[in-house]
C-alpha cells in the first residue's frame, strides 16, 4: 500500500510540475500585459486546478475499479444499480463548483464590457486583407493609417529565412500611450475580420456595416502581436496586428512625428 | 398505437427480393439501409479523413509548402462539413436503423419506403460536396459555419454547398421523423418508455432535437442563397441586414448540432459499459433525465459561439451560466457510468476499450468545454486551436469512439461472424495513442496565440505543429487497420455465438439468432 501511495505521490507532483512549467513557456497564455488579461490568465489556472482535481478524483475511482473489478481477478459483480441520495449528491456538488468559477468570471465579464470614460479612442476597420486605424479622440486624434504585413512574400514561399516575428510584423504599428485607457471601435470594409491582441486580453469581432467596441490599458512599455482571429478569406493569417506601448513623453513625439508626415501624405496624394 | 402496430404487421414479408445492385436501390429493409449507411458514411470518412491529411500535410512546417491559401481554405471547410453531415451523423443513423428496431422488438423501421429514400438522398448530397472541388472557383472556402458575408463572396461552390446541405436536412430530417414513429408505436409489448435500452431513448431525444433544429439550419442557408442571388439583404447592413444574425441562427442550429453528435454515442456507451461490467447501468432513470436536460439546455446557450461577435453584458453572462449548467447533466452521466463500473465483474474487449477510452477523453473534452464556456477565457481561446483540440476532443474522441465502440459490440450480431480481437485491441490503442498526439499539443497552440483556419503560422508555432501533423497520419492509417478488421471480419471471421457478450442483457441479444434474421421480429416478443 505504501507504495501505492508513494506512487500516486510521484505522479501528481509531476503533473503539477508539468502543469507548473507551462505556466512559464510559450505554450501557455502569454504573459499578461493589462488587468483584463491578468484576470483572464489567473481564471484559467484556477480552472485548470479545478479541473485536475476532479480529473484525479473520478478516474482515480473508475481506475482503482478497472484495476480490481475485473473478471480475471474472480470479482464477481455486485447488482447495485439505484441511489437517488448518491444522485443528489453528485449533481449539487457540480453545481457549486460552477458558482465558484462564474463568480470572478461574472466580474470579469462586467470589467471587460466597460468601455465608458476612455482617454483616447482609435478606430480599427478590417479590409481583406491588412488593419486601418484612425486615431478618433484623445492625444493623437487625426492620426490615420493602414497597417499591412510586412513580412516579405519570399519568407512564405520558402526562398527566404523565415524571421523571429514572421507574419507577425507590420508596417506601421498602432502605437498608444502607456497607463491609458484605450477604447477601440471596430468595424469592417467587407467581411468579418477580428481583432485580437493576446498579451492584452481583447478580442473583438470586426463587423461590416456595425460598430463594435472594447478597451485595453497596457501596463508597461512594449510590442504586444496578434493577428486577425476570424476567417475572413484567402489572406486571414496573413493580416496581423501588432500594438506598441509607449512612456507618455515618447509617445507625444510619435504623434508630433505623425502629424508632420501626414501633412505630407495628404499633399503628396493630392499631387 | 395499437393501429400503427397491427398496420406494421400487414405488411407481407417477401424474402425474395432483387439481388445485385437492385437489392440495395431498391431495399426497405432496416439492416440493408443501416448497412448502407454505415459504409456510406465510412467513405465519408475517409474522404474527410484525406482533406484533414491535406491540411496537416501544409502545417506539418511553417511557409506554405503544398496548398495555396485559398485551397486550404476550401480543405478546412469541406473537411467539417463532410465530417458533420457526411460522416458522424449518417453513421449514428445506421446504427438507429440497424439497432433502433432489433432493441424494441420492432419488425422494422415505421416508413420502410421513406427509409430507403432518406439513405438515397445522401448520395447526390455527397457528390455536389465532393465535386464542388472542381467547378470554377473552387469549392465553399468560409469555414463549415460559412458565415457571411465572406460565404456571400464565394463561387458556384458556395451555391453546391447550400444544395448539399439542404438535401442533407430533408434527409436527416425523414430519417428522425422515422426513428420517432419507430420509437412511440413499434415497441414491443410490455416495453414502457422507461423500460428502453438506453441507446433507444438517447436517439429519441436526438431525433426530437433534429426535427427542431435542421428547418432553421435550412431556413438560414436559403437566407444565404437569396442574398447570393436574388437581391434580398438578410445578412447583408448595407441593405438593412445584420451579418451577425446569420451567426444567431446558425448556432441555433449549430449547438444543438453538437449535442445530436453526441447523445447517441453516449447512449451506445451506456449499452456497452454495462455489458462488460456484467452490472445493470447505475442511475438509469438519472441517465434519462439527464440527456434530456441536455438537450433542452442546448438549445439555449448557441450564443456561447459568438462571445466575441458583440453581445450585451447581460447575454454573455446569460450565455456562460447557461453554458456550465450543461457540465452538471453531462457530469451526471459520468459519474453514473462510473458507478456502473464499480464493482462490476469487468473484461475489456474491444468495445469496452473503446467505451473507457470515450470516456477518459471525452471528458477532457468536457473541461476544455467548461473552460471556454467562462467568457473571459473564452476571449481568448474562441478561434484558435484550443477551440479545434476542444471539439475534436468530444467528436473525435467522443463520436467517434463511440461508433467504434458499437461497430466491435454490434457486428457479431450483424454479420454472424467475430472480429480479430487483436487487430481490434491494437485499433484501440493505436487509436489513442495517436489522437492524444494530434490534438492533446493544440491546446497550447491555441492558448499560445495560434489561430485557427491559418495555413501559415509564426516559428513559435513549429514544433507543436510538427508533433500534430505526425500524430493525424498515424490516426489517419491507424482508421485503414479498422477497415480491414471489419472486411476481415466479414468475410472470414470466426462464426459468433447468439450472444458473445454474457453480460448483454437486451432484446437482439436475448431474442434473436445470430446473425440476426433478414426479417427479426415479424412477431413480437414480450418484454417483462
């Protein structure tokens, strides 16, 4: 038996192990970046804790029983086959559990949907196949710009080394300030397209013809990639979207430095 | 009842009916149609089973090697829908048409002439799916959920398609109306509803729940095929429509869709736990219960689909509990399995081993379920390969296990003849061993930030990659080996006994010879 035991030891504390090395790898949610994904991160372990333990608890039970119960073993079978009290039990247990995951969920799902008091707001519209962003309120409000893989064709088809951030790079970034919130509205040219920023914890459907919103405050500096999450034909995994936070200071100089090129922009198409 | 009944019996049982091709055009018997089904949807299969190769075969590395992007597309596409319409449901209607009849002592189905029509209408459904590939254009390429407006871009493919998939729903649709006829007024004398196999009455809640729900999945397309070409604007915000209520519709299709995928498997599991336990099925009133709570709670969470499309607070939060209250129903039945289990006096032949192994996965499956029923979560997962590992957790390891499961208890019964035990065994395992290796390593895809339906992904993504591709070929030639040992089977497999499973307690095994006769149950027998 005490072997057994020991086991048993040995094999759930090399589950946690593994569980507790994914946690660490990019296999794994990335690492959280805003509060939403923080939240977001934490529920999945909690889920996964939850889950694991039921995992061991049931088929600990229904292989202890596939290991004794057997009939080269001489069991003979019972004939038990009813218990209301025993159905009773194992139907409100369940239920509590789900109490105790939908609660922070609930709370999560109230933080995500609140997109009131933003301090700047950017427009993202999906075209087949790249993002524009127009940067419609808040410091920067004017700034306007498509963002289009720039991963060069030849990287895909193989004539080419394949870089770090393949097909997870752009030409213009949208850039933001850090420790702001950030309210995105989004629509689309065509068809479905949505936006998807890991790191952030935001994913919002782009609908033709509809305006949808959500926010994101990015805690630190950084580049945060994602790319388009629904199929939106032949290019959908090739239209990423790659967001940098910026200090405050440095982020005034990029919008001074946008503006100035605008102005070009505009003439040179007016030329 | 009592019409229907002696109606069925009028009915004059010529054993000479025509040979060759004629016999199966033409047959309304219930095992020729189940027959036919079973291979059809084999085939399906297979055919499935080679687009989803293709698709593995261009993600085994990243760069785009041997599909285009817009073949690829039109792979993932075809592949769900011939799995879904073609594969996983044709195959549970024939085990309903083998085993619906022998398991309620019915001499065959209630509309034997509908019957042969609902089997034959899959055919030219089937090759407007398949031949789409080859017509200008290509074939459907907007995913198996073709939501528009990129279904209303698509070619000629899209328009075969939404044919196919109409013909499918009048199909399945006869097919159900069939098993519910079957079901009320064909059972044997002294068989009361709570007396049925478990297996009869997760098929009667499944056929209730296809009657109900594949109108509105042919409803919707004809939205779609009105959109496409005659000036109507139901999906389309530029002449007053709403892209996302095709999504609404879809899945009020589309869950309960699942949920008919599912139920009778656990209804086929229900039937072959017991009988290698040699222990009557613990709870077996609860078990009803439960899939029927199932069922109805699964027409009321379809928005658990579209968490990120834009929904009020109040609908996500609706959505997600609704959602994990079905975990509590399906839980049930896998604590009763248990409990049957438990104590029994257990062998594990092929069937059980298929069964055990449906419900060890199925059950991760479960969780993952669980887990992207959560929203926040769910933001994050919805879309990519978590979602993919999610699904084909419960209707690869779920369904399909499941099928297999029946295939090995059943065909003793069917064919007159055993399986090789061994070859079954190693199917099994071969099985497992492959399906965890293709799908168990896309969950940390998807959590990594892989989405689904790309045909080229960032190096972060390689090796995970590589390990799945490996992992379907091995599944995918593991499902030839199931073929031969059914063929072997067959043609020269050892003569079985009336019942080769001593644990089998219903009525094909109690009162019929084996093979069961052309004609079984011409009187019916009594049940206790």
């Amino acid at each position: 038996m005490r072997s057994k035991s020991a086991v048993t030891l040995a094999g759930v504390s090399a589950l946690a192990l593994y569980s507790s090395m994914a946690v660490g790898s990019k296999y794994n949610l990335p690492e959280p970046q805003s509060v939403i994904a923080k939240d977001i991160y934490d529920q999945h372990i909690l889920l996964l804790w939850i889950c694991l333990v039921i995992f061991i608890g049931v088929f600990g039970v229904m292989f202890y029983s596939v290991l004794k119960h057997r009939k080269s073993l001489g069991y003979k079978a019972a004939n038990f086959h009813h218990s209301t009290a025993v159905e009773i039990i194992w139907t409100v247990i369940p239920c509590l559990i789900l109490v105790v995951m939908a609660y922070p969920a609930t709370k999560t799902v109230i933080a995500m949907k609140d997109t009131s008091s933003p301090d700047m707001t950017i427009k993202a519209t999906g075209y087949q196949w790249m993002w524009g962003y127009d940067y419609l309120q808040g410091e920067g409000e004017g700034i306007s710009f498509y963002s289009k893989l720039s991963t060069p064709r030849a990287q895909v088809e193989n004539k080419a080394p394949k870089g770090e951030n393949y097909l997870l790079e752009v030409d213009n970034r949208v850039v933001v300030p850090v420790g702001k919130k950030v309210r995105v509205i989004l629509t689309a040219n065509d068809v479905i397209h949505a936006w998807w920023v890991p790191a952030l914890g935001i994913k919002q459907d782009a609908v033709p013809g509809f305006i949808r919103d959500t926010w994101f405050t990015a805690d630190k500096p950084g580049i945060y990639r994602g790319q388009c999450a629904e199929l939106c034909g032949k290019d959908h995994g090739f239209m990423p979207i790659v967001v940098e936070a910026m200090e405050a200071g440095e982020y005034s100089k990029w919008v001074a430095a946008q503006s100035a090129s605008a102005v070009k922009t505009s003439m040179h198409v007016e030329k | 009842m009592a019409a229907v009944h002696g109606d069925a019996h009028g009915h004059e049982h010529d054993d000479h009916h025509p040979s060759g091709i004629m016999r199966w055009i033409t047959t309304t018997n219930h095992k020729d149609i189940g027959t036919m089904y079973l291979w059809f949807s084999f085939a399906m299969f297979l055919t499935g089973g080679t687009l989803a190769l293709g698709i593995r075969a261009e993600l085994f590395q990243p760069g785009i090697q041997i599909l285009q992007p817009e073949l690829f597309n039109q792979f993932t596409t075809l592949h769900g829908l011939i799995m879904v319409f073609g594969a996983i449901m044709p195959a549970f209607v024939g085990f309903a048409n083998w085993q619906v009849p022998l398991m309620i002592g019915a001499p065959d189905m209630a509309f034997a002439r509908m019957n042969n029509w609902s089997f034959w209408l899959l055919i030219p459904a089937a090759t407007l799916l398949v031949s789409s590939f080859f017509v200008p254009g290509g074939a459907a390429a907007g995913g198996w959920t073709f939501y528009p407006p990129l279904s209303t871009q698509g070619g000629l493919g899209v328009d075969l398609m939404i044919f196919a998939v109409h013909i499918l729903g009048a199909s399945s649709i006869m097919g159900s109306i069939n098993i519910i006829t079957t079901i009320l007024n064909m059972r044997a004398p002294g068989m009361t509803l709570m007396k049925m196999p478990m297996f009869v009455w997760t098929w009667l809640i499944t056929a209730y729940l296809l009657v109900l729900v594949m109108p509105v999945l042919a409803g919707t397309v004809t939205m779609l095929l009105t959109d496409r070409h005659f000036g109507t604007s139901f999906f389309n915000a530029a002449g007053g429509g709403d892209p996302v209520m095709f999504q609404h519709i879809f899945w009020f299709f589309g869950h309960p869709e699942v949920y008919i995928m599912i139920l009778p498997s656990f209804g086929i599991v229900s039937e072959v736990i017991p009988t290698f336990s040699r222990k009557p099925l613990f709870g077996y009133s609860s078990m009803v219960y439960a899939t029927a709570s199932i069922a109805i709670l699964s027409c009321v969470v379809w928005a658990h689909h579209m968490f990120t499309a834009g929904m009020p607070t109040v609908g996500q939060l609706f959505f997600m509990y609704a959602t994990m209250l079905i975990a509590v129903p399906t839980g049930v039945k896998v604590f009763n399995w248990t409990a049957t289990m438990w104590r029994g006096s257990m062998t594990f032949e092929t069937p059980m081993l298929f069964a055990i192994g449906f419900i060890f996965l199925f059950v991760i499956g479960g969780f993952s379920g669980v887990i992207c029923a959560i929203v926040p979560i769910d933001i994050q997962v919805q879309d990519t390969y978590y979602v993919i590992a999610h699904f084909h957790y419960v209707l690869v390891s779920g369904s399909l296990f499941a099928l297999f499961a029946g295939a090995y208890y059943w065909i003793p019964k069917w064919t007159g003849r055993m399986y090789n035990e061994t070859l079954g065994k190693t199917h099994f395992w071969l099985s497992m061993f492959f399906f965890n290796l293709t799908f168990f390593v896309q969950h940390f895809l998807g959590l990594a930030g892989m989405p689904r339906r790309i045909p080229d992904y960032n190096l972060q993504f390689a090796d995970f990659n590589m390990i799945s591709s490996i992992g379907a070929f091995g599944f995918g030639l593991t499902q030839l080996l199931f073929l031969y040992v059914m063929i072997n089977c067959i043609r020269s497999g050892e003569k079985a006994p009336q019942k080769p499973w001593d644990g089998a307690t219903t009525l094909e095994w109690t009162h019929l010879p084996t093979p069961a006769p052309y004609h079984s149950f011409e009187k019916p027998p009594v049940v206790q």
